[in-house]
C-alpha cells in the first residue's frame, strides 16, 4: 500500500456511525480477543476489561492508523505490535522486571523474567495487534485503505492510550501486587526504564524504516499457499501451545526440571517459523481475503483453545468456565458468519 493508494480524509466519504464504526470496534475487539475470549480478563472481573480497553485498544488503533499512514505493511504493524508489548510489560505494568508473583521463579536472570517477556512480546503484538487489526478490517473490507482517524482522532487516541496506560501502571504495581498478591509495591531500577524506552523507540524506528507496502510488488507467482482452510488449521497449531504457555511464561515452576535457555530457545525458534511461513504465504499471488480470515480465525480458535488450558492448570471459578464457553461459542458463531460471506479478494494489503 502507497501512501497515494489511502484516503487521507476519514470525514471525506464517511460521517456518524459509519466514520467511527472501525475505530469503535478495533478499540474493543483487541482487549475482547486477547483478554476476554482468552480468559485472561474472566467474568468474575469484567471491569478490569475498561482498562484494557484503553490501553490494548487505543494501541492498536495507534498503530494501525501510523503503519497506514507510513505506508507500510504488516511486518511494520508487527514491529509496534512489539513495541506495545514491550512497553506494557516492561515499562507500565513492568511484569518483565518485576520479581514474579508466584513463588517458583522460572526463567529469571539479570533481573528479567526472560520466558514471560518473550511469551508476551509473542502474544500481544500477534493477539492483541495483528489479529484485531485483521479482524476489523475484514469486517469493514470497503474502508480497508482508509485512514479512520483525523489528527485531532490521533491526539484523542494517545490521551486515552496514556490514561489507560497510568491506570494499568497502578492497578497493577501499587494494587495487585499488595492486594492480591501480598508483595510490596515495585519499584525498578531507573536503567531498567531507560532499556525498556530505547526498545520501544528502536522498534518503532524500525517499523518505520521498513520499506513501504505497494500492492502486488511482493506477490510471487512461484510460490503455492495452501488452501484457506488447510492455512487456518496450521495457524491454530501453531498458536495454541502459545497460548497455552502463558503459565510457564509466568514462572510456575511448570518445567523446573528444563533449563529455561532450552525454554527461550524452542520458543524463539517457534516465532521464527510462523514468521517465515506467514511472510511465505502471504507473499504469494493466490493469497487473499479467504486466507486472511482463515489466519484470524485460527489465532482466535487458538487463544481461546490455549486459555480453557490455562483455565484448568490455573484454578478459575465455575462461572468464569461458564462465561468463557458461552463468549466462546458466540465468537466462533460470528465468525462462521463473516467467513461464509468473504470472497477471495487479492492483492490488497496483508
């Protein structure tokens, strides 16, 4: 995509419902699938959802409108899809530096929570970014190549990211971790900050820096996808044991007796294959909208799949079991819905 191939102007053809309607449902749709269908966020605490909604939300509609604006495509959105994780959980909630709240440390070492940042860093650029992105896209297909927001739409976008963001800070550090937890407030070392800000300038450089996305210059005749259903079988596969391991992320103790390097090293080279396989398919001239939904479709299928794992390895209420079947089912029922009205279109924006 060409920075002359968007509109430019989110009032030019569009006012009301049908301007805000995309930028209503991106904010909610990236806290409700990496959150809620997961079951990160339960039933029995909901309201924590509302600061989801502004961070996860507003940040990744953040990045939606720059990586459109930038003219990029989805290897940039993927890139401050780390930039986001990195500042949630080292800088805001800075559960990557934080000692961990259960008592079994597993993977800490230099005063990181190595297998947890780069469980996070894995899950929330993918679940929290890319798939709502795609999502919402998919659902509004004709405003694909718009800007949904106006300047002014950004500075509101950022103030909301940033209230969100204070908000989470001290939910967490000052709250959960004295509440909930029984742990004292923490406080990092000021370098600890200082890492985690230049990651964060660093990634959004280099999303910034990629070349731009222009339709059909990367598409590659030689090169086969599987058919669309096959795609999204192999993205659940490979998505579920990620989400799954969100307890092992958290220093359980649930592999004590495996050397978490050996831990970091299948998971790095677990990332390193999606990656490769969707930089693959997507290059090729066949991929299109059915494929681009089965990519959905699998991660969605596969957060919820890993999150009933994490549900029975972690304790949760009987209504929290309840609630998630229920939301499950209703998300999957949309989109058997949205899949069966797609046609294959190619050659736009991955």
């Amino acid at each position: 995509m060409t920075k002359s191939s968007i509109t430019n102007s989110p009032r030019s053809t569009h006012s009301g419902a049908a301007r805000i309607s995309p930028i209503v449902t991106l904010i909610v749709m990236a806290p409700v699938v990496s959150e809620l269908l997961y079951g990160a966020v339960r039933i029995s605490d909901i309201p924590i959802l509302l600061i989801e909604v502004f961070t996860w939300g507003c940040g990744a509609l953040l990045i939606r409108e720059s990586v459109r604006r930038w003219g990029k495509g989805w290897k940039s959105m993927l890139l401050m899809g780390l930039a986001l994780a990195v500042a949630e959980e080292w800088v805001m909630q800075q559960t990557s530096i934080a000692p961990f709240v259960a008592l079994h440390a597993y993977g800490r070492f230099w005063g990181v929570n190595w297998v947890y940042f780069l469980w996070a860093l894995g899950y929330e650029s993918v679940w929290v970014v890319l798939i709502p992105v795609q999502l919402t896209e998919l659902l509004f297909s004709s405003r694909r190549n718009e800007l949904w927001l106006c300047t002014r739409g950004m500075v509101f976008a950022a103030a909301g990211f940033l209230l969100g963001a204070c908000a989470a800070w001290y939910g967490w550090t000052q709250r959960a971790r004295v509440k909930i937890f029984h742990m004292p407030p923490y406080s990092p070392p000021p370098g600890y900050l200082l890492i985690g800000v230049v990651l964060v300038v660093l990634l959004v450089l280099g999303a910034y820096a990629l070349p731009a996305y222009r339709p059909g210059q990367y598409r590659n005749t030689s090169l086969s996808v599987p058919p669309a259903w096959l795609a999204g079988l192999i993205f659940c596969g490979l998505g579920t044991p990620w989400a799954a391991a969100a307890l092992v992320g958290w220093g359980r103790g649930s592999l004590p007796e495996v050397p978490f390097g050996s831990v970091l090293a299948a998971g790095l080279s677990w990332a390193v294959l999606t990656f490769f396989l969707v930089g693959r398919w997507t290059a090729c001239e066949r991929w299109g909208d059915q494929h681009r939904f089965a990519l959905v479709f699998g991660g969605v299928l596969a957060c919820m799949l890993g999150g009933f794992w994490v549900f029975r390895t972690g304790g949760a209420l009987r209504i929290d079991w309840i609630g998630k079947a229920v939301l499950n089912m209703i998300a999957l029922f949309g989109l058997f819905r949205l899949g069966s009205s797609l046609t294959n279109t190619k050659g736009t924006q991955a």
